[in-house]
C-alpha cells in the first residue's frame, strides 16, 4: 500500500496549525500545494478531514481520530532517522584473555563496558597465558608476567600478587605457613611458586607433590573442592573469598606479575582497542579496594 506521505505531512500541520497559510510556511511550500495535498488525502480516504470556517479550519470527528496517530508516528520516524544520523558506526574488538581475568575481572563488569562503549561489539577469546595474536587474529591480550614480551606493547592493568587459599575446612589445621607442609600444596605450570612463598614466609619449603594445573580457574576450583592448598591471585577470586567457598590463612603475598594489555607493535590502535584501553584505566581507578579475606 502505497503511503502519501507528503499528504500526511500537509494534513499534520494544518491540523495543527488550524490554518493552510501557517501549514504552507512550515512545510516551505505555497498553500495551494497544502490543500491538493489535503484534498488528495480525503478523496482516498472517502472522508472530509476538515471543515472550512471564515477564519480558519476545524477538524471533523474523522481528523479528531487520523491526528494523534500520524503525529506519534512522523515523531517516531523523525527519531528513528536522528539516532540513525548520530549513530557511531560498530566496530568488532577481538579480545584475548587469561581465563582468571576474563572470569574473575572482566565478566563481572561486561555490563559496565557495553554501556560504557557501546559502539564495540566485544569478541572474547580465552587462553592459559600462551596468546599468537597474529595467528589468532586478535587485536589485543590481556596476560599475566612481566610485561617483557618481544614485538609487543604491554600496557599495565593491575598487580596480581599470590596467596594461599583453601577451602575453610582444610584452613581449620593451619595456624602457622608451615602447617601447610602437612597439607597437598597444588601447584601452577610455574614450578618454583611455593619455593618462593615460603621463602618470603620465613619458613623451609617442603617436598611438593601436589597435582599441576594449567589454569589458575581450576586450580582454584582444585582448592575449593577441598584438593588442597594453592596459590592464587587474591583480586581475582574475591567472589569466591566472600561466598566462603576459599578462605586465605595467611597474609603473606607473592609478587610474580601482573596483568597487562597487550598487542602487537605493528598493530595500529582502533577506535575501539583506544575505547577498551581507556575503559579498563577509568574501571581501576574508580572501583574501591576490595578486603582480602582471612582466616581465621
């Protein structure tokens, strides 16, 4: 069905106006050209719209009952083609991420970054640490070391120093670091971990025989379920500190790296790579230290 809708337009204004000269002079056109257009409309219609008074117009019941449906609805187009007009054009962001920082960090703050940057459609990739960008066609990485690696820009995120967690029934026999000589310590694919936990404890390292794990998130979930000991980046199991689910039994902290958003050098910066960088400062510098929770 076709729509006349400069039609509309012409009955809209001279609806509203109750005049075809006012009506003419909105539109920016001559006033003979406002009443063919209204006097097209009422011959499809079948209907007079308006009745002619000496110094005017007024509606008929059947313009009462037209008028508020075309206003609202030529006021949902004019929006429609402003927020159109002003739209920032999408753009795809192709993240990867250490899968601690992606579950522990990032997750639960997506919903802080898609309105903060709603123009970037976000692409999340997990890994253990070990990232080609190149190869995976990622913009940028987020991953845990020292920020040392060749070909690449690292910009810091946040330090992530170790602690010992357990789960609170295993934490109930420690009182002191070398308790947990008698207790399964789970360990990480970077072997010396304990070695220089206890060091910085002031306590010898026993014989470690816990089982290894790839990933920070299940060696955690190792440690929940009762496994073991294991040593863990405190700022990102605070979810699982406050549910009880890993309690810390000591204070004492390793500093072996931290988190750092990567990319190649020979990658240009994007819109939506400066968007994502600019978001994560902005999310470190207003959200409050969380407690660490000891025990006991």
């Amino acid at each position: 069905m076709h729509l006349p809708l400069n039609a509309l337009r012409a009955f809209e204004a001279s609806a509203r106006h109750l005049n075809l000269t006012r009506a003419a002079e909105e539109l920016h056109v001559t006033q003979t050209a406002v009443s063919q257009h209204i006097r097209k409309l009422e011959d499809r219609l079948g209907k007079p719209l308006f009745r002619r008074l000496p110094r005017g117009l007024a509606l008929t019941d059947e313009a009462q009952a037209l008028l508020p449906v075309v206003m609202e609805s030529f006021g949902k187009l004019e929006r429609a083609l402003e927020n159109l007009a002003h739209a920032r054009p999408r753009e795809v962001l192709t993240v990867g991420a250490v899968g601690t920082f992606a579950v522990g960090w990032l997750l639960p703050r997506l919903r802080d970054f898609q309105e903060a940057c709603p123009f970037v459609d976000l692409r999340l990739l997990t890994h253990n640490n070990r990232v080609d960008m190149a190869g995976e066609g990622l913009d940028c990485a987020i991953r845990f070391g020292d920020g040392a690696w060749h070909g690449t820009h690292a910009q810091h995120i946040m330090d992530a120093p170790l602690s010992p967690m357990c789960a609170p029934a295993l934490a109930q026999g420690l009182r002191v670091p070398s308790d947990l000589a008698c207790q399964p310590l789970l360990r990480s694919y970077r072997a010396d971990e304990w070695t220089a936990w206890f060091e910085a404890a002031g306590v010898p390292c026993p014989v470690v025989r816990g089982a290894v794990f790839d990933s920070s998130l299940t060696l955690a979930e190792a440690a929940a379920q009762g496994a073991g000991a294991a040593l863990l980046p405190v700022c990102m199991f605070e979810r699982e500190l406050r549910q009880g689910r890993l309690v810390r039994p000591f204070a004492v902290e390793l500093h072996r790296g931290a988190y750092w958003l990567t990319r190649l050098q020979s990658r240009p910066v994007t819109a939506a790579m400066h968007a994502f960088q600019g978001w994560l400062a902005s999310a470190q510098k207003i959200e409050p230290k969380q407690a660490s929770a000891l025990y006991p």
